[in-house]
C-alpha cells in the first residue's frame, strides 16, 4: 500500500517539476519516460494529466489536515477560527508555489468538474466544520452549506492570485471580514427567521404577490446557487 | 472589489453610524425633555453615558486611526462630558481582538514559522490591545516572560483611508488653508508606528537616553521581531486605573507623578529633542517599588531644534514676565498674526494663549504644584473649550504632538492628583540655551 502511494508521489513529483519548467514539455508520455514506467502504470494512480497536477492541491489539503492535529486546542477553536485556519493555512502552503497555482487553479481546479477530490475534500472538511457550531449552521442542510461556501472559497483563493499587495495583507483581512461576516449569519438565527417570516407571508398573502411570482423569485434566487 | 475591504466609505458608514446613534440619544433627550422629567440633570448623565458606550463601540471595532481617535478624546481635556470618559477609559484597553487563526497567518506570513515553534510558550489570547496590534503572553527558551505585539492585517492602508475621511470631515470643521498640512504630520507619525522594527530601534533608543533608576523599559527582542510583530520582554504592573483601584497613599501618587513629569522634562535636556509622543494612560505601568514601566514607543517624535527652541523661549518670555515679547514669540510661532495692531478675532487668540500661559505658568510658580487642585483643572477646561470655538488650526504642524505630550501629561498628572514637586524643571526651562 505504502509503495503504491510512493509510485503515485514519484510520479506526481515528476510531474511538477517537469511542468514548471516547461508547461509545454509535460506530458503523460514523457513523465512515463522520464520514470522508466509504462503509460498505463501511470494511467493507475491518475486518470488523466490534469489529475496529476491536481495532485498538488489535494496534498495540499492533506497538509492541512497534518497541521490540524498538531494543534494543542484545536477543539476549542471557534466555527469562524476553524474557517478562518482552513482558509489561510491553504494559503501559506499555496503561496510556496504560487507561479504554479497561477497557472493551473483557474483550469484545473475552478472551472473543473466539482468532482474532483480536492473539492470533496474540502467540502467534507467544511461540513465537518459546521457541525461543531450552534446557531442556524446547525439547521441548514449542511451539505449544500459547503459546497456554496467551498465555492466562495474559491473566489477567495482567486481573489489571492491576483493580490500583489505586500504579503498579500489585502486578501488575508478581506478573509478576516468574510469569515467574521459569515460566522455572523452561521451563529444567529437571521435564516431560520428569514423563512419563518416568508412562511407567513406566503399562508396569509400579505406580499399580494400570486404565488407564480413567488415561483419566480425563489427561483431567480436559488439560481444562482445552481 | 480590491479596494473594498479597507475601503473608507465602509468605515464612514461606521463612522456615520457612530454620529447617528449619538443624535438618536440626543433626540430621545430632548423629546424627553418636553415629558415631566423630575431629575433632569440626572437625564442628562445618563445620556451622555448611553453616547458615550455607543460611540465608543463604534469607534473601537474599527482598528487603527479611530481607536486613537476615541483615546485621544478620552484624555481629560475637559471637551467632553465626565461619563463620557468614564465609559471610554474603561474601555481603552479593549479592541475586537484578532482571532486565534489570523494570530497563527501573521505568524506564520512574518516568519514562516507559527508561535509554537518560535516561543517556548505561546498565548493566543490577547491580553491587551493596542491601536495597531494586539500583545500576547509568551516565553523563550531561557523562561523569560515576553510581552509580543501582532500587528493586525493592512493597517496601513487603513490609515490612509481614514486620514481622507478625517480630511473630509476636518474641512468642513476647521478654517485655515494648510489642513493638508497636519494631516500629513499625522499620517507620517501614524505609518511609522506600523513598523515594528522602528519601534524596536525606538526602544533601543530610549534605554540609552532615560538614566532614570525609576523607569523601567522593556528589553527588545530582535531576533523574535519584524516589521509587523514585536517581541520585548514583559512588565508587570498596574494600569492607571487598576492603581487608583487601590487607594494609593498621597506619597505614592505623587511619586509616581515626579517620575513621569521628570521624563518628559529630562528630553528637553536630552540633546536629540527626541520625545515619547503617546502619553496615554494604556502606555505607562505603574510598577512594584515605585517605578514607573515605559510600554509603547511606536511614537516617538524626533522636533526640530528650532521649533523647540521657540517653544522654550516662549515659555521662558512668559515666567520672566515680559508680556511684550511674549507676544511677540507667539507671532513667530505663527499664532497671532499682526502683533502691533490686533483686530478683534487676534486680540480673542493672544487673550487665549496669555491665558493658557497663565494656567500652565501656574505650575512653575511655587517648588511644588498640586495637580489635584481643582480650579486648576476647571481652569483648562473651560480655556479648552474656548479654544475649540475658535475652529481654526494654526502654527507649526509640530504642535500637534507637542499639545498630545502636554496635555497627555497634564491628564494624567490630574488623575494621580499627584503634588509634583516643579523648580528644577523650571530651572531647566530657564536655563535652556535657545
């Protein structure tokens, strides 16, 4: 089991190096070559070339998850320092290779199909992370909660490669106002009395909106999320 | 979307909701006032402190500028009801903190390392909050207690956006054309304190000059520290107000006080005019065996030799007595213009500073001076309060730190009403080559 996942870090070390040289000289072929292996051996551990650099967020990810459990009191950290800690140690790790998150989390990762591992993860992670929290975090359908919200995080890490403020400052307080921003919501009832009130409106009809315009705007509204 | 997270029309928002719950009190006040309210005095306190609390909340969640504005406005200078003081000293210490995983980034952004694995113990929580930065407990390898000072995210940018909004806001407050001018002197004074090894330097500096057995300053710790955290070694001591908690004796208020009156006269005798330009409460610890711990040297001003030199001899003019030359110097310094033939507006500015000369020579007069002396303090109030009618900013932008060291020094003299003991730093006035 162990030498499987060494073939798989092997094949991915290759890999990477071999596109931050040249991004044109990378290639299933030539990783294969350069490793002495068949192509279908490499076609095991990835289903395609683009797996393979997305290989990199995924041990990304699983760094992160190192680091967790080495903190002391990680337990007794709060929803939005748990959020606020997946959110920037993503950063630290991806800022060691930013030219690279450059120029792949746009193809590989953003406009991918959310399939992919690296999303799953985090989204379990996040899901994880709401679990712990009180408040409406804990009534909303938690999984589409952290696929919404891995999604923002998306546009965050974005909004990150294209930061060139020193040390990037403007993206870490941005991350600091969202998370305190959303800690907010996730931990007052603000939703569930969203709705509460929107359930009355519909039953006594006070909006005088017929209930096809109401259609229209749940729609319009969860549209956007779709 | 860049520009939005320390953009200044968000942080006016808060500004202007600051402003707008303070009217809604106000107008809840003057509403009441048309009901039968049998004390109405009493009304009126409660009022000023329910302003107070919510100004204070506004102006504190905002890090930075605004916190040191809501500081300098707490300073007893008699601008501002008594509750209002109450309610923002007792919570100057006190900034939303950064949390325990934006402390772990700014580490881990600084030094590529989190606290853990640069301190032998680490202390997530904040113990006190600082206008730009908050300080934790931490020790190194040899068990030495640390104080370190994280900065909080884009401050500097903050700055700049709060210094416009003050600018718009001044404009429309103060006459004068050179606004521009002591803004520029703030914002210069403000962006120096975001360096951290400037303070670092500063507090280098500082060990060298003060000779003093009675001050303590921390020790600086380089290699812990960078331009945005600052590691010194920790003092323990008693804020102002936890001192007075305790019902001091007179002798030890006033020994204090000596210790603090003599700093600030010692720089004039230190050769390199260099001051310690944040005299607020928050920055001094009132330590065991009566010595008086120095904190914060994030602002420090380094004045012009001439502007010093005016400054003395305006002051030496006026304990000679010699109100004509007096006059004269305070022409020089660019505060009344046209000396030998006053109008009526500068005729009203040179009776204001002969008066302020009066109030502050007052302290010299006698060897010892009694800061708990009321009519002293009701004296400068209402003088304060005169000169804020004036609406009108003139002379060296210099004096702005200046009047923050005086009058910094006289709240805090106030509050100890300490008996200060003034001849020889009279003595060092008068004698002072200018």
């Amino acid at each position: 089991m162990k030498d499987k996942k060494d073939i798989k870090l092997k094949i991915f070390e290759t890999a990477f190096e071999m596109y931050l040289e040249n991004p044109t000289q990378f290639s299933v072929r030539n990783v294969a070559k350069e490793l002495k292996l068949s192509r279908e051996q490499v076609y095991t551990h990835f289903t395609s070339k683009k797996a393979i650099l997305r290989y990199f967020y995924q041990l990304c990810f699983e760094e992160y998850i190192n680091q967790t459990n080495e903190i002391d009191r990680y337990s007794e950290f709060t929803l939005e320092e748990k959020l606020g800690h997946l959110v920037y140690t993503h950063i630290e790790l991806f800022q060691k290779e930013k030219e690279f998150v450059e120029s792949t989390f746009n193809e590989i990762i953003f406009k991918a199909n959310a399939n992919n591992l690296f999303q799953k993860s985090l989204e379990k992670q996040v899901e994880i992370i709401l679990d712990t929290s009180e408040g409406d975090a804990s009534i909303l359908p938690k999984k589409y909660l952290a696929m919404i919200l891995v999604k923002e995080l998306f546009h965050i890490f974005k909004f990150w490669i294209k930061d060139d403020s020193e040390k990037s400052e403007d993206t870490i307080e941005l991350i600091d106002k969202i998370i305190a921003f959303l800690g907010e919501i996730l931990s007052n009832q603000i939703i569930t009395k969203g709705i509460d009130l929107g359930r009355t409106l519909w039953g006594q009809n006070h909006t005088g909106l017929a209930p096809n315009d109401l259609k229209f705007l749940f729609n319009s509204f969860f549209n956007r999320f779709a | 979307m860049k520009s939005l997270p320390e953009g200044a029309l968000i942080r006016s928002g808060r500004f202007a909701k600051a402003g707008m719950s303070t009217g809604g009190n106000y107008l809840r006040h003057y509403l009441g006032n048309s009901l039968p309210i049998k004390n109405l005095h009493q009304d009126k306190r409660t009022l000023n402190r329910k302003n107070a609390v919510s100004i204070f909340k506004e102006l504190s969640q905002l890090r930075g500028l605004p916190l040191k504005l809501a500081q300098g406005m707490s300073m007893d200078t008699g601008l501002l009801p008594i509750e209002f003081l109450e309610v923002m000293s007792s919570a100057q210490y006190s900034v939303s903190p950064m949390n325990r995983a934006l402390v772990r980034t700014q580490f881990k952004r600084n030094f590529s390392e989190y606290p853990e694995n640069i301190f032998q113990t680490f202390d997530y929580d904040a113990f006190a909050a600082a206008t730009i930065g908050q300080v934790h407990h931490a020790t190194n390898s040899n068990g030495v207690r640390l104080a370190v000072k994280v900065q909080y995210p884009n401050v500097r940018k903050s700055i700049n956006s709060d210094l416009k909004l003050l600018y718009i806001f001044g404009k429309q407050f103060f006459k004068g054309k050179n606004f521009e001018k002591y803004l520029d002197e703030v914002r210069e004074t403000l962006l120096e304190e975001t360096d951290y090894l400037n303070e670092g330097l500063n507090i280098q500096k500082f060990r060298n000059i003060i000779s003093s057995k009675e001050i303590i300053i921390p020790e600086y710790q380089e290699s812990t520290s960078n331009e945005q955290v600052l590691t010194m070694t920790f003092l323990e001591g008693d804020h102002l107000d936890q001192m007075l908690k305790k019902e001091p004796d007179q002798n030890i208020k006033n020994n204090y006080g000596q210790i603090m009156w003599n700093f600030f006269h010692e720089n004039i005798n230190s050769s390199n005019n260099t001051f310690h330009a944040d005299v607020h409460p928050g920055n001094f610890l009132f330590c065991e065996g009566g010595k008086l711990g120095v904190i914060d040297f994030g602002c420090i001003k380094i004045f012009p030799d001439q502007f010093i030199k005016s400054c003395l001899r305006l002051v030496q003019k006026h304990l000679n007595g010699s109100h004509q030359e007096f006059q004269k110097e305070l022409e020089c310094l660019g505060f009344i213009k046209n000396v030998s033939d006053l109008s009526a507006k500068e005729e009203k500015i040179e009776k204001l500073f002969s008066n302020l000369a009066i109030i502050l020579g007052s302290i010299y007069d006698k060897s010892v001076f009694d800061f708990g002396n009321k009519k002293f303090r009701e004296d400068l109030n209402i003088l304060l309060r005169n000169a804020m009618e004036i609406r009108e900013v003139r002379g060296s932008e210099q004096f702005i730190f200046f009047n923050r060291i005086t009058f910094g020094l006289m709240s805090i003299l106030m509050k100890l009403e300490a008996k200060i003991e003034t001849s020889e730093a009279r003595g060092i006035i008068l004698n002072a080559d200018c």
